[in-house]
C-alpha cells in the first residue's frame, strides 16, 4: 500500500453558505467528520494537501489521515460533492476509521482478458454493464479495484456478480440478485464472423455427407 499523504485542516465553528464562500476563496474546502458516536467535527481542509492525498490513489477506498490543527484523524472518504459545471471539490464527509467496523464500500472494475475473448477478436466490444460495485468489509480491508475476467467470453455472453473472486471478509452489499457486470457486444464485424462460421460449418456437413455416399 502506499504510503498516505496527511491532509491539512483547521477546526471551523461556523456554518453556512457564506462562510463556506470565503473559505473556498482561501483555498479550503468545507468538510465534516463524524461517526465512533462523537459529534460530527466542522473542519476546513487545505484544497493543496486534499489534491495531493487524492492524486495518491484509492482515495475513496482506502483509510486517509487529517491533521486537525495538530489532531491527526484516521477516517475514510465517503462523499466528495463537486460542482455540476467547474468540477471543483465543493465538499467532503470523512468517517472516523475503525478497523474493525463493517462498512459499505463504493470499489471500482476493471476488465481483464480482454485480448483472450473469441467475442472480441471476432470484433465484439467489451463493455462494463457497472463502473463500481457497493461491498460490505471490514474498513482495513477495502479492495482497491476489483476484476472482471473476459477471457472466454463469446459475442452476447455476460459476466455476472457472483463469478467475482472476492477476498475473504467481502460481500456484496445487494445480495437478492446476481447482476450483470460486463458482456460482449455484437457488432457488425462479429455478426458477419459468425455467419462465416456458420456457412464454413454447413459447407464441412455437406462434404462429409457427399463422400459417405
């Protein structure tokens, strides 16, 4: 694991639209830390240190550090709100961290295999039905990406939830149904591949019948 970059931050009392206002043109970002029954901390993040501890990696999948005026905090991401038009962190809700709680986890996917599928060198597309899965773990063992395998999968076949291989402890958050993760597509390429196919199959059938004649 890599190491994590502590975030600076500083105690706020206030609240409200205004304040937040000014803080942002300071260069913090409001945030909140709650949760390990304590009351939920008003805190105002430095905007430098909350990007540099986001372009670590598995932000939001992995227990950070704030540094609360000379307090440091173990906690986990869970809301980043962002502004619909700049993109810019607007505000942040951290958990306290502890270990041996179960949380839900927001982890992402990623196709492996790809080269190996018959669909896709027939010309299907590989495509992600989900982009993220919610899991149910311990906070110290939040996987970082979790992945689909491709391989084997023909044009129109799916990968579902329950072919996931998930590390000991995790579950699913939703578990009444077996949704689909990942499937090939058809594409005019594979359609027509798989009338060749069909044609060279029929074509071998026919020729077997005229010399058994």
């Amino acid at each position: 694991m890599s190491e994590v970059y502590v975030m600076e931050a500083q105690a706020r009392a206030e609240g409200g639209k205004g304040v937040a206002r000014r803080m942002r043109n300071e260069g913090y970002v409001p945030a909140v830390i709650y949760g390990s029954k304590k009351e939920p901390q008003k805190v105002a993040v430095t905007g430098h240190s909350l990007q540099m501890a986001i372009q670590k990696g598995g932000f939001l999948t992995k227990p950070q550090e704030v540094n609360v005026d000379g307090k440091v905090e173990k906690v986990l991401p869970r809301e980043i709100q962002t502004d619909p038009v700049s993109d810019k962190i607007m505000h942040v809700d951290f958990l306290r961290y502890d270990p041996k709680r179960v949380v839900k986890a927001i982890v992402g996917l990623e196709m492996t295999g790809i080269e190996k599928s018959p669909g896709v060198k027939k010309g299907g597309v590989p495509s992600l039905a989900r982009t993220e899965v919610e899991l149910l773990c311990r906070a110290d063992s939040i996987p970082q990406v979790l992945y689909v395998a491709m391989d084997g999968l023909d044009v129109g076949e799916a990968v579902k939830f329950s072919s996931l291989e998930l590390p000991e402890g995790v579950k699913p958050a939703i578990a009444d149904r077996d949704f689909t993760l990942a499937s090939v597509l058809a594409t005019r390429t594979s359609t027509m591949s798989d009338m060749d196919e069909g044609e060279e199959a029929e074509s071998s059938e026919g020729g077997e019948e005229a010399s058994e004649e």
